[in-house]
C-alpha cells in the first residue's frame, strides 16, 4: 500500500524529480558559488512569478497552456514605451505603465478569448499563433505607427529615419524601482522584497479568486463546457474572461520583469515569455489541466537553476559553452512536448481504464451466468 | 444604477492617479550653467566657482565656464548656491520653484542667481 | 452576380483578396521602377524552393492528421543528409542525389517514430507537432555542436566547435537541380527548369499514391475515421504512413531548397520552415483536413509572390521595408483564420 | 378552472417533425403530491412530451406544437429550459448532468450557489460575489436529508457509485424552492437492485411531502409499486389513462404495444425460401462495450439463409451486438461462422470471411460524406477484397480502377434506384433514404455471405423504407445470403424477419416467431 503511495508520488511528479536530479548534477560541475546561485534565484523569482501565476486562471477553466499571455507582454511593452517617452520614472512611471496599458491588454484579450471560443479543443495551437499574428500587428504600430501616427517626443527612443521605437530602449528610469523599494539584504544576498509582496498579493488574489462565483463557474466550464451551458452558466463569456483577467496579468507580469532587467529589446523581449513561463510551470510539476502556486514557485526555481547553469556545465563537459545554450533551448521545448504528450496519452488511459473496469465488471456478470 | 456610478466613479479615479502619477513622477533635465550669459539684453558675468545641490540630493561643485547636468523628478524642488564671494564670505541661496509638465528641460544660469535676476531658470 | 457569390465561396475570401493584392502588386510594379521580369522569375524560383515543402503537408492533413508543424523532423533529416554529402565530398548532380540518398531513410526513420507518437494523442496533434519540431531543432542544434564532421568547408575556419551556422554549397551542387535545362529570356528572366520539372514530379507521385489502393484508405482515413475503420483499414497504418511520407518530403524539399539557395542553414535555421509551409497551403484553400495537389500550386506561386513582392513593390512605393511585418501578419493571419473556421475537429471523432 | 390540488393539466397536445405526427391530442393531469407512471414504446412520444414540457429548442426549431399547457393554475407555454425550471418543473436526465470534480454540494448548487457580498461586485459584477462553502454544505444536506438517503455533501462526484450520482441530480431538482413537478427519466436503469428500491423510497417519500412526479420507466414492477396514476402513450396517441390500482401488468403491456393487426398473409407464400438446417454463426457470451448500447451477455444460433431480427426497446443492447461482431467497439465471448472462431475486435479479418455490416449511424459510420458516391460503394469492397484495382509493374502498385468504380456505382445507382445526380454527387448532398441505399450497395458490392443491417428504416421516408425492406428481402431469396436485422420498429421485423430475438437490459430476453403476438413481444420487451 505505501509502496504504491510512493511509486504513484514520482509518477506524479516525474518531471520535477527528473529536473532535481538533472540539477544536482550539473551544479559541481558548473562550478558556481551557492551564494551567486542564491542571488540569481531571488532574481529570477521576482522577474518570472507574475508572469507565471499568470497562466494560472485559462488552465483552471480549461483552457490549457495560454501562449497568448505574450498579448499581455506586448500591451505592458506599449505602456513602457510611453512612460519612457514621457520621461516619467520611478514608480510612479511603473504605476502609470500598467494603468495605461491595462485597457490596451483588456481589448487584447478579448479578442483572443473570442478566436479562442472558435477553435475549441485547440486552444493551445491557436493562442500561439495569435501570439505571432498580434506580434505582426504589434510591429506594425511600434515599429511604424510610433513617431508618425502616434506621437513620440523623444528622439533617443525612434530610429534615425524618424518613425518607429528602435531595437532597444533604456528603462533606466525604472530599473529596479520595485524590486529595491523596501531594500533588504540577508548575507550577501539582495532580496526584493517589495516585488514579492506584489507577487504574495496576486497569489492571495488567485487563492481569493477560486472562491467567488466566478471561479467556481471557470471550474465548472473547464471541467464540463455542457453540464455548465445546460445549468444555466454562460460559458463563451467565462472563457473569455478567463484569458482577458490572464492576458491583464501577464501585462503586469511583463512590466515587473522589464522594471528587473532594465532594458527593452523592443521586438524581442515578448516573444520568449510564453514559451519560459509555460515551460518553467511544467517543470514545476503542473500538466495542461492542472496547475497550483507551488507549482509555479517549484518550477521557476527548477527551470532557471538549469538556465544558469547549463551553459557553464556544458562549458565543463564539451569545452563549449554554446552547446548548454542549445541544451536549454532543448530543454523549454522538449518539456512542453513531453507535457502534452503525457496529457494526451493520460486522456487515453483513462478511457482505457474505464473500459477496463467495465470488463470487469461484465465478466462477473457472465461467470455469474454461467454458475446459474 | 448605483454600481455604474461607483464604476464610473473609479475610472474618474483611475484617470485622476494617472495625472498625479504623471506630474509627481515625471522627470526633467535641469542644466547648471556657470558661464556669462546675456538674458534680455542684461549680461551676466560669471565670476565664481560654486557649490550647488538640488532637493538635498549630493553637493556638486561647479567650476568657472562649465555645465552640470541633473535630473529631477516631480513638481517641487528647492535649488541651493554655495559660494565664496570676493570678500571671501560663505554666501548661501535658496531657490525654491516648481515645474510645470510642458517643461523637459530647463537651464539654471548661476551668474544670473548670484545677480539676483528674475530669469535664472530658463527653459532650454 | 450569382456566378461570382459561387466563386468567392469556392475561393475562400482569403484566396481572393491575397490574390488580387498580387495582382495589383505586378501591374504596379512598372510603374516604381521594379522589373516585372526580374520580379516573376524570382516568384518561380522561390515557387520551386518552396513547393515540395508546401506538398509534405498534404498526406498529413489528407489522413487527418491536421496541418504539420512538426516538418523540421524532416528537415533535419535533409540536413543531415546534405551535410554527410559534402562530408563525402561529392559534386554535382550526383552530391544531391547522394544528399536524398541519405536523407531519405532517416526522414522514414524519424517519420515513424513520429507517427506512432501522434497516433497515441489523436486530436491534439498541432499542438505536439509543433513542440515536436521545436525541441528536435534543438536537440540537432547540440548534435551539430557534436557530430564529427571534419570538411574545411563546414566547420568554423578559425577555433570554435562543430559545424557552421550557415554551409555554403557552392563548391558542391549549387544550382544544380535549377540549371538542367534552365534557360533566360532577355537580360531578366531565369526560368529553373529542372526544379520545377523536379516539383512536379513530385506533385505527380503525390497524385499517383492517392490513386492507389492506400493511398484510397488514406483519404479514407482523414475523410471518415469510423469509416474507414468499419470497411477493414487499419487507421493507425494509414496515419503513420502519411507522417513518413510528410517527412520524407520534407527532408528532400529542404534539399532542393538548398541546392537552389545555395546555404544550408543549421542550428536554429529550421525554427520557422514549418509556418511559411503551413500559411502556403492554407492560402492555397486547404483546410485542416483536406488538400490537394491544386492547393499546394496555388497556395504556393501565391504566398511566394507575396514574399517576393512586397518588399520590392511595397518599399519601392512607401519608401520603407514592411515586408518582414506583411509576411507576419499574412502567414500567421492565415493560418488562424484556418484554425478559428472549421469548429469540427475531424480526428477529435476517433475512438481510440 | 383547475381546481386547486391539479398541478399539470396537458390539453390537445398536437406535435409533428415535418409532416410526421409524433403526437396527436395527449391530454393528462397530474394532482399534487401523486406520481404518475409515463409508459410507451420507443417511438411512442414520450420523450417528445417532455421536451414540450419544457421548452427545448428542437421543439421550437421545428414548429412549436398545438395544444394548451396549465401549470400550478397558469397557461403556460415555456420557450425555453430555464423558464421551465423557474416555474418550477425539475428534470433529472438519463445521463448524469454533473461536474465530476466537483463534490455534491457544488453540484447541487451548481450555478444557485449561496454567496457573500464584497465591495468588488459593484465593480466587476455579481461574479465576483464569493462562496459561502459552509452554508451551501447545509443546504446540500437538507436536500439530501429531503431524499432520505445517506451521502455526504463532500464527496467528489468522480468518487459516486452511480446510484449517488443520481441522488445527487434529484437533490439538485427538489432544492430549488420553486419545484413542484419532478420528471424522472429513466431513473432505474444504470442502478442496482438495492439502488433501484432505495430509489423508489425516496421517490414515494417525496411525492409524501407534496411533489408531484412523472416517473418514466420501462419496468413495470416499479410502475406498479409507486404510482398513483398511470399513462399510456403509443404512437403519438394517449391509449389510457387509469389509477394504478386498476391495472395489471400484462393489462398495461397490451395497451403499450396495441392489439395484433391480423397479417397480410402474403408472408407465408413467401415461407418457401431456402433456410437450411445447418447453423452457420454462433455467439456465445458476447459482451461489448458500446456507449449507450452495452451488451452484456448474449448468446444465439443463426440458420444459413436465414433473415434473423434483433428487436428490444433503445438503448437495450441490440444494436451493440452488430458494432461489436464487426470490431467497431470493444467486445469479448465466443462468435463463430461457418464453425471457424472469429477474432473480436478486428474488422479486417470479419470482413474477409464474408460478414458485412450495414450501421445504423449512417452519417457517423456508413458513408464518406464528403467524397462521391462511387466512392463510398467501392471502398470497403476494394480494401478488403482488392477489386476494382488494376495491377501495375506486377502487382507492386495497386491502382484505383476509376472506370469500374464508376461502373459498379451506376449499376447500383439503377437496380436501388438512388436518386442522384450521378456516381460523381457527394454523398452528403443525398436525402436520407438514398443515402441508406448507398449504404446497402456498399453492403451488396462485397457479396456478403452474412449480412448485419441495423435500423435499415431510421430517418427515412415511408417509400423508401418499403424498398429498402424489399431489397433485402428480394436479395436474401436470390442469394440465398444469411440476414441478421437489427430494428426499434417491431412490426418491419415481424414483416421481414424468420425468427425475431427479442433483447433486453443487454441479454436475450426471448426468441420469437414473427407470428407471435404483439403483446407476447411486449412482454420480452418490458420486465414486468
């Protein structure tokens, strides 16, 4: 009985376990100090949380993996943008980047959750190409929109022809205004501790939220979309709301994570957010159908311990630094695949089980004839 | 009825942070000059080596002929002169001003404070 | 008025309005100083790179398999096949043909494995495609790290480890499957003969499987799964045979690709082949589970017309490069309008 | 003018699909606190009474229906679900309407929930209110306690026997305050004996209290045990309507399946065909895992030549036994043809011996819709015995004979007089009855030596059911080839059929000659 307990427990949490033994590995050999490795982990904890959580709520109304938070990304990367143009910093110029992009993310997400109430049983494959496809209309407005049609006063911030927001832009003025807000340092390790309190506030949020009527509706809708119509739930509308409230996230989430790192590749730094914050959840242990805060938690710190050091590792085993670049690359695909796969072979199994159990029960049936 | 006033109440809200946000968070260049300007036909001489600081932030010294360059955040701020005279005397002044969101940059000519003209801040 | 409401839903209003996009786009073309002749030939040698690529998607989607994102499997196994060939250091016509000859039986390797993985999540088989591909480009960007090859041509001159990012095949079969018989008219006109002749045998084999008995339970298969399985066909067959096939094509199309744009390109450089090749056939008026050989022609010569178009027109008349923005917009928009249109998903109806 | 204890009072109800009268002027009365016993072949109009009871789309979708509704005093006439529920009309399904992660007092309170306030409503909506857990537990329990069974309002759905999922759907429809009027469809069937009585208690204990019910069932023993009143639908007609106590259960079968109409005799001039004595397809213990068809233990003996009927009421088993045989769902026992076993669960090899299978889910199963209708008759024909293939570079490929195909289609575009365009028309753009034909020639091209037609009638217009029944009837005398039909409609088995088995909750209730009386059918049919 426990021996099937534990053996259902690493089954359970395969990915996790194979990640911890994956890093407990590669750290001697990457040769880095526990207290860099410390550091690099509070960072990365405060840039990814809310980014993270923020796929939270589409997986709870079964929705599965929502690749359109980088619709979020993009609306909180607009925000920055004129924040940054208008010279408005600190806080206060963090605080007026979401508010200004909040509305933008909104719209954003309706119409994604729309498209997504359209190509239902494949939402996954969909929000990732709407993911290019706003990408494409993102371009279109920043690239050469900005400077011509909406106006931009900073000319530090547009290309040399005069139109559109160049490749990079400095975020300066609000690097780091959460994250050393309330400044705290245990050893020599730098915590920021404000950014966590903002993340503590989303989980009590998310926690809140599965209580109200709301997520109970999610629930029902992800669980049974017919049970859920026929008791009266509107169920495209939840949906919906479901990738508008992930999509706002997200935006926020992007914020916080560009405020960490201090500079905006204005055309890149959304594109990747989908793929490592899924990836990173996975790796925390949560599937397509199910997905908790320790989850999120647990695979951030998974993830990125195999970020950072994979690249050294690499360096040790082959001499070549590039080939843990690659590794990693390998690493955020390979385990979303594995995800779906395993999720959609657990659909199948359970079919099977449940074919099974009725077998059994028929060849009771018939012996018990055959008796009589 | 009620509910659409309280939601109309908190977009009224949310725009009314958005300015303050903008006017408390906006940030503005603020050039220091030590160098002889004419301003209105008047011409001001610049004759000393000074200190300055802005809203209690570090004293920065600024040499004969040279430019400074600070940055400031927000609408009110107070500007402090530290200089020897030819007397030899400490004189200190204080400035207070405040700035307005049409303004990105602007040029504090000390000659012109050390003077007393009404024009020592001026837009760049 | 009647003929033409017929037409518009036969077409597909995306059809239409792509199309006559690149009309206008070549009547404007004379008129900003882009040459016409130029301009078409380009749009037939982009055809030709593109057409084979464009044609492994149909057995796929034909056995509702739905659209493969996952052709980077095959096209790892043409790169594999067209680096071992410069390895061997073979030239000419016969280097491409060693480079299939050995591209080939990896791509039905893989191709099988791969089909037996998409039989195991019938109707989620996008979404795993598409994660398939990706993380198999990065396992083959470490692989070119660490294979031995050792040709001057391909590893890096100076230091550094493994294989090139970009391998030029000039020395080796550049061109050489465009210029058999290749001919020019006029200063501006190249027309590739033998790529396309090449592409349309391949079309031809296509048709010619979907005339055979299998390639009946095929169609069979993607049409009506209960179906098919009711008269006898085994579904699970039927799907791995059109993923092997999907893959095959895939790895000879990135060959002919190649040959003809003189690069192979390694590492993370098949990332994105699936999109346009996906984007081409749904233009062509494919939906997620039908094609044919007339979509991937159409599709094809119309989606590569508006690649090489655009920038050339479009810079020409507003004096700025949005060609990387069009493309973007157009094959992603494509591709959604495909995925958001047909509600029914076909596979989705197998009991396993 | 109703008087004060009727609840229901259902006057000229008058509904037809399309032309095709499914009900005609059904008048009942429900009192409060009674339970009135609904009965009726399938077929008879039950389910379409009920489906007008509340509102359902379909109903409106295709016409309304004539007539006058009187609910707790007031004409009604519900347009959809939700109106009917709010009036106070309560429906548990058949098949369980409940989230399976959710534990029974979510489910009860589904989209009810009991909720507090918060400031963020006034912002974001009612949605925003949050659960009250604890109080919805007590309401559950109440619910629950109403029924008089134990089952705590924690348990995970997922984790229910059967039997308390269904409670749970009842303690759903009687907590809403407003139910007055219970429909229970069907409720015994998925429940076991011990399930089933603690069931009626607590159906008897309800109507106690003041609910009315109309309690749907095929089992006559419950009928009887806790009715008031009975109904009697058949045809679309309302054949009795009588207090229980004044009926009997072979009273009740006969007005369910009518007196016998005297045969046409022409059947027996048709006798002189050649069954033979050998049996040809044996089945011993045959279960087979078909959803909403499960067969569970069946066993039979068919005569070469033979047109052997499978009836029983839907949902039985009798369509489960064909689609099990052929492979198309999991099944297991002893099946033999020709004294050969024959592998279970693999349709190629069934179809090779010569077994051919006509489904009765022709959309799903029959036919390639979008591809022509050549295709569709020449495609099992080719795949399992090569024909219509030409040879090429000896035998290597395999090519579609084109030509012959289309040559095959037309010949059984004449003889079955499909009405089409040509061999080239889509089979999706066909009427139904032509589709059905294109299903038979499909059946006909691989010259079975068994043949499994199943509901070879459903969804098609009278002419054509004639001459479907016809054809195979003409094309077992000719080929002498062994017929097994599967059928809801009794009296076309009887028409056609040598000898009928009669299928019931999975198993053979009884094997009949198509001479028997109706009511002796009936009697196999219902469990009295």
């Amino acid at each position: 009985m426990n021996n099937k307990n534990i053996k259902k427990f690493f089954i359970n949490n395969a990915v996790p376990i194979m990640f911890i033994v994956l890093s407990i590995l590669a750290i001697p050999l990457a040769g880095l100090s526990g207290e860099y490795l410390i550091q690099e982990m509070m960072t990365r904890l405060a840039r990814y949380l809310f980014l993270v959580l923020s796929l939270l709520i589409p997986i709870i109304a079964g929705m599965g993996l929502n690749f359109g938070i980088v619709l979020g990304a993009m609306a909180g990367q607009i925000g920055l943008i004129f924040v940054t143009d208008w010279s408005v910093v600190g806080l206060s110029g963090m605080t007026l980047a979401i508010i200004i992009s909040m509305p933008i993310a909104i719209i954003l997400g309706w119409i994604a959750g729309v498209a997504l109430n359209h190509a239902k049983g494949r939402e996954m494959v969909t929000s990732y190409i709407l993911g290019f496809f706003i990408n494409g209309v993102y371009q279109l407005v920043v690239l050469y929109g900005m400077g011509r049609i909406i106006p931009i006063s900073s000319n530090t911030m547009l290309l040399p022809r005069g139109y559109g927001i160049r490749n990079a832009v400095d975020l300066e003025n609000i690097r780091g205004c959460l994250d050393k807000l309330i400044p705290l340092k245990i050893g020599n390790v730098n915590i920021p501790l404000a950014t966590f309190l903002l993340v503590g506030v989303l989980c009590v949020f998310i926690i809140w939220f599965r209580k109200t009527k709301l997520g109970q509706d999610m629930r029902a809708v992800g669980q049974d979309m017919e049970v859920a119509a026929n008791a009266g739930i509107p169920v495209e509308r939840t949906r919906v709301l479901s990738i508008v409230i992930s999509t706002v996230l997200a935006c926020i989430g992007q914020i916080i994570f560009l405020q960490n790192i201090g500079t905006m590749n204005t055309y890149n730094s959304h594109e990747q957010i989908g793929m490592f914050s899924i990836a990173a959840l996975l790796v925390g242990g949560a599937s397509v159908a199910k997905a908790s805060i320790p989850n999120a938690f647990i695979g951030i710190i998974l993830f990125h311990i195999m970020f950072v050091v994979s690249p050294r590792a690499g360096k040790t085993l082959v001499g070549d630094a590039q080939i843990g670049e690659y590794f990693r690359v390998f690493i955020s695909y390979g385990i979303i695949a594995l995800a779906l796969v395993l999720h959609a072979w657990r659909i199948y199994k359970e079919k099977e089980r449940a074919r099974m159990m009725f077998r059994e029960a028929n060849s009771s049936v018939s012996s018990e004839s055959e008796k009589g | 009825m009620r509910r659409w006033l309280i939601r109309l109440g908190i977009v009224v809200g949310f725009i009314v942070i958005c300015f303050l946000l903008y006017s408390f968070g906006k940030q503005y260049e603020i050039f220091v000059d030590n160098k002889t300007v004419t301003i209105s036909e008047t011409t001001y001489e610049a004759k000393y080596a000074a200190v300055y600081n802005i809203d209690d932030s570090e004293e920065t010294e600024i040499k004969l002929k040279k430019r400074k360059k600070s940055y400031v955040v927000g609408p009110n701020h107070v500007f402090v002169l530290k200089y020897v005279d030819e007397n030899g005397k400490d004189v200190e002044i204080k400035k207070e001003f405040n700035l307005s969101t049409d303004r990105e940059s602007l040029i504090v000519n000390i000659p012109v404070l050390i003077e007393g003209g009404s024009e020592w801040l001026i837009d760049k | 008025m009647e003929k033409i409401k017929i037409f518009i839903e036969k077409a597909g209003w995306p059809r239409i309005i792509i199309g006559l996009f690149l009309l206008a786009l070549f009547i404007t073309a004379p008129f900003v100083n882009v040459n016409v002749f130029t301009s078409i030939s380009d749009v037939l040698v982009r055809f030709g790179m593109w057409g084979i690529l464009v044609l492994a998607m149909v057995p796929m989607v034909q056995t509702g398999c739905g659209l493969n994102f996952g052709i980077p499997l095959g096209i790892i196994a043409g790169l594999l096949g067209a680096v071992t060939s410069i390895e061997m250091n073979v030239t000419g016509l016969s280097g491409l043909f060693v480079a299939m000859g050995i591209a080939i039986p990896i791509a039905v390797i893989l191709g099988w494995g791969y089909g037996l993985l998409l039989n195991r999540v019938k109707g989620g088989e996008m979404t795993i495609a598409l994660y398939v591909g990706f993380s198999s480009v990065a396992f083959m960007s470490m692989m070119w790290l660490l294979l031995p090859y050792k040709s001057q041509d391909m590893i890096w001159a100076y230091g550094g480890q493994g294989l090139r990012t970009t391998i030029s095949v000039e020395n080796y079969w550049f061109h050489s499957l465009n210029d058999i018989g290749a001919f020019n008219i006029g200063d501006h006109f190249y027309f590739p003969t033998g790529m396309i002749i090449f592409f349309a045998i391949m079309c031809l084999l296509i048709w010619a499987l979907f005339r055979t008995k299998t390639g009946t339970a095929m169609t069979a298969v993607g049409s009506n799964p209960e179906y098919a399985r009711a008269s006898g066909v085994n579904i699970n067959k039927m799907r791995t045979i059109s993923v092997i096939i999907s893959t095959v094509l895939g790895a000879v199309g990135i060959i002919v690709y190649e040959q003809s744009f003189g690069f192979i390109q390694l590492y993370l450089g098949p990332f994105w082949m699936g999109f346009p090749a996906v984007a081409g056939i749904l233009l062509g008026g494919a939906s997620v589970h039908k094609a044919t050989i007339l979509n991937v022609i159409i599709g094809t010569f119309l989606f590569q017309g508006i690649l090489t178009m655009t920038p050339s027109v479009i810079n020409n008349i507003i004096q700025t490069d949005m060609s990387e923005t069009i493309r973007i917009i157009v094959s992603n928009g494509l591709i959604l309008y495909a995925l958001t249109r047909t509600i029914k998903a076909k596979s989705a109806k197998v009991k396993a | 003018m109703a008087s004060d204890d009727i609840l229901l009072r259902m006057e000229g109800i008058k509904k037809d699909f399309f032309g095709n009268k499914v009900l005609t002027d059904v008048n009942l009365t429900l009192k409060k606190g009674h339970i009135l016993g609904l009965v009726g072949e399938n077929g008879a109009g039950k389910s379409t009474l009920m489906k007008i009871l509340f509102g359902l789309n379909v109903i409106h979708d295709t016409g309304g229906y004539e007539g006058k509704i009187y609910f707790d005093g007031k004409d009604v006439k519900f347009m959809s679900p939700f109106e009917a529920l709010d009036a106070g009309i309560g429906m548990v399904h058949q098949e369980f309407m409940l989230i399976p992660g959710f534990d029974a007092s979510e489910n009860i309170m589904l989209n009810r929930e009991l909720v507090n306030n918060n400031f963020l409503m006034e912002v974001f909506g009612d949605r925003m209110s949050t659960l009250d857990k604890k109080k919805m537990k007590e309401r559950a329990y109440k619910a629950i306690d109403r029924i008089g069974v134990s089952l705590s309002p924690s348990t995970l759905v997922s984790e229910m026997p059967v039997g308390h999922k269904q409670f749970t759907e009842i303690a759903r429809e009687i907590d809403r305050e407003s139910t007055k009027l219970l429909v229970l469809d069907e409720p015994t069937a998925v429940l076991t004996e011990t399930e089933a009585e603690v069931m009626l208690k607590a159906a008897k204990k309800l109507a106690a209290e003041g609910l009315a019910i109309i309690f749907i069932s095929h089992r006559l023993k419950e009928i009887m045990q806790i009715c008031d009143d009975i109904v009697v639908l058949r045809d679309g007609h309302l054949v009795k309507e009588a207090p229980v106590e004044e009926t009997n259960p072979d009273l009740i079968t006969e007005w369910m399946v009518g007196k016998d109409i005297k045969k046409s005799g022409s059947q027996e001039e048709e006798k002189d065909k050649n069954i033979k004595d050998n049996v040809v397809f044996t089945v011993d213990n045959l279960w087979v895992d078909m959803p909403g068809e499960h067969v569970k233990d069946v066993s039979f003996e068919v005569y070469e030549g033979e047109i052997f009927g499978i009836g029983g009421l839907a949902g039985q088993g009798k369509l489960g036994i064909a689609n099990g045989i052929m492979g198309l769902y999991p099944a297991g026992g002893i099946v033999s043809f020709e004294e050969e076993y024959m592998p279970l669960n693999d349709p190629l090899s069934v179809l090779k011996k010569g077994i051919t299978f006509v489904s009765e889910d022709r959309r799903d199963v029959g036919l390639l819709l979008e591809e022509p209708i050549d295709w569709n008759i020449a495609f099992t024909v080719m795949q399992t015995q090569e024909k219509y293939l030409k040879r090429l570079l000896g035998g290597f490929i395999k090519w579609r004979d084109d030509k012959a195909i289309r040559k095959l289609a037309q010949e059984y575009i004449d003889l079955l007089e499909i009405k089409c365009t040509g061999p080239h028309q889509l089979a999706k753009e066909l009427s139904g009855g032509n589709q059905q034909k294109v299903c038979l020639a499909k059946a006909f091209a691989t010259t079975p030596k068994l043949l499994f037609v199943s509901e070879p009638t459903r969804g098609i217009d009278v002419g054509a059911k004639k001459l479907v029944l016809d054809t195979l009837k003409k094309y077992n005398m000719q080929y002498g080839t062994t017929i097994i039909i599967a059928s809801s409609e009794l009296e076309e088995l009887r028409s056609i059929s040598d000898r009928i088995a009669i299928v019931a909750e999975g198993k053979i209730a009884g094997i009949l000659p198509p001479t028997a009386s109706r009511v002796e059918f009936g009697a196999l049919m219902i469990e009295a």
